[in-house]
C-alpha cells in the first residue's frame, strides 16, 4: 500500500492511468538512477524523467497503443 494525494489520483484515474504500472515504472528508474549514481556505472544515460524509451511509458489504457500527447 501506498499514499497518493487524492486530487492526483482522482486525475490519473480520469485520464485512464495504471497506477501501479506508472509506480511501478517510476520506482524502477529512481532504483536504477540511484544505485547507478551509488555504483559509478556505465548505466542508461536517459536518467529520471527522461521521455526517451518507452520503458518510461506507462500503460495508458485510454491512448489504445499511442503515446499520450
């Protein structure tokens, strides 16, 4: 279990998001970014945030298949 702000969820809901995937997906890059900055390795150049793989994207049922604009 985790706390969302209500106002944020109740948006996301709207707009057709996977919570747990877009959570799940943020988790693993924060991970990734830390344990790579811990480490000092050669690991994906994109960083937290970065729009360049679709790794990054979440499920968004509502786009069926395209990237949300």
């Amino acid at each position: 279990m985790i706390r969302i702000d209500e106002g944020l969820f109740r948006k996301a809901k709207d707009l057709g998001l996977n919570i747990s995937k877009v959570c799940e997906n943020a988790l693993t890059r924060a991970i990734n970014a830390l344990e790579c900055a811990f480490l000092q390795n050669n690991c994906d150049k994109g960083g937290i945030g970065t729009v360049g793989s679709d790794k990054w994207l979440p499920a968004f049922p509502a786009s069926r298949g395209r990237r949300p604009h």
